[in-house]
C-alpha cells in the first residue's frame, strides 16, 4: 500500500480533474449539443463507449498516481495533458458515438 501515499495537492489535482469532467459532460449535455447540432455536435450516445471511456479514464488516472511517485513534475504534467487533450476527446467520443480509430 505504500504505492498509493501521495501528497495532499496532487490528490486534489485529481478530484479537480474527476470533477472537471463531470462539469465538462454536462457542459456537452444541455449546451454544446443544443447550440451547435448544426455543427456536428450530435448527442448519439453509447453506453459501450462511454464505459470504455471510463474504464480508460480510471487506468490513466491510477497511471498517473505512478507517475506521481516517480517524478512530481511529470506527474503534474501527465495531469495537464490529460485535461487538455483526454478529457475532452473521449468526452465527445462516447457522447456522440464516434469513431474508435480516432480515441486510440
């Protein structure tokens, strides 16, 4: 269990990301798909891809929990890119049903 000790504002840097996500999913819900359906915003979801989603969503923060050990910097650094790059792309991926090729 020695794995799991981290330091207090990383923990919070991860339930900020958790709760960033949340906000960002509701976001899509009742913003992004009414406003700009024209756009290609469309709200097709898949249960199968959003617990895909999930799943990877959970292994990369338990990654970064590891990542964390190693090193603070990349840790923190791992946790920013997830949150611009991750987050928002398999938010949009299980809510709207796309394409697997371009979440891996």
């Amino acid at each position: 269990m020695s794995f799991l000790k981290l330091n207090k504002g990383f923990f919070i840097a991860i339930i900020g990301l958790v709760l960033i996500n949340i906000l960002l999913e509701y976001y899509y819900l009742n913003f992004i798909c009414p406003k700009y359906f024209y756009a290609g915003f469309v709200l097709d979801f898949s249960f199968v891809k959003y617990f895909e989603s999930k799943a990877w969503f959970t292994g990369l923060l338990f990654v970064s929990l590891i990542i964390n050990k190693k090193s603070s910097f990349i840790g923190a650094l791992y946790l920013f890119l997830l949150l611009m790059i991750f987050v928002p792309g398999h938010i949009i991926y299980s809510y709207s049903n796309g394409m697997r090729q371009v979440f891996y």
